[in-house]
C-alpha cells in the first residue's frame, strides 16, 4: 500500500492511498512538493505526519479507513491486522499504537 502526497489542482497538495491490496509492503510517496506541505497535506488528511525527510508516521485508524473500502480482497482486513502486528513486533508502532513509521520515497511516476 501507498500513501502518496502529490502537486494536485491549483498547486495543492493532495493525498491518495493507492495499490490497497498490496500489504507485502507499506510506503509513503512524495511527489513534486516540500516537507512542509507534505506534512501539512498528511495532518490536513488526518492520516498523519511527516517527521524527516525519510520518516512518516501514518495513523494507522484512518489508513485502515481511507483503504478498506478499497480493498478487492475478502481477507484484507484480517491482512492489515497482521501488517499492525509485524509492525509492533519491530518496534515501528509509535504515538501509543496509533501511529506506524514508514519509509519516505519519491513518487517519481506520480
């Protein structure tokens, strides 16, 4: 799954969770824009924040909101709980639970 922070209309930010059935792997993408206005555009969202340039934390309640609708798979719920669980079980889960640290790369296709 993909959290991508993107140039949207008039030069705003905009925030898409996209490739929801791939669980194997969990990612934050930046597109054309600054720290500051991804940061700025993933706490607008309410599914998170930035906290460097190579570290997101993702609310790990509103990602399981903004992707399961989306999902195409009967299993992904039981699938994401196992994603929440490896996380904790590395040490990944931050804010109490509610936040999971991903990994900050660029959306060069987006």
């Amino acid at each position: 799954m993909i959290v991508e922070v993107v140039g949207g209309a008039d030069e705003v930010p905009e925030v898409r969770v996209v490739d929801v059935d791939d669980l194997t792997r969990l990612h934050l993408a930046l597109g054309a824009v600054t720290d500051e206005e991804a940061d700025e555009a993933l706490r607008e969202a309410g599914l998170g924040r930035l906290e460097d340039d190579q570290t997101g934390v993702l609310d790990v309640a509103a990602l399981r909101a903004a992707a399961e609708p989306q999902a195409g798979t009967g299993d992904w719920a039981q699938r994401w709980d196992s994603v929440v669980a490896e996380a904790a079980g590395a040490g990944r889960l931050v804010d109490d639970g509610a936040g999971l640290q991903v990994q900050v790369e660029s959306a060069a296709g987006a």
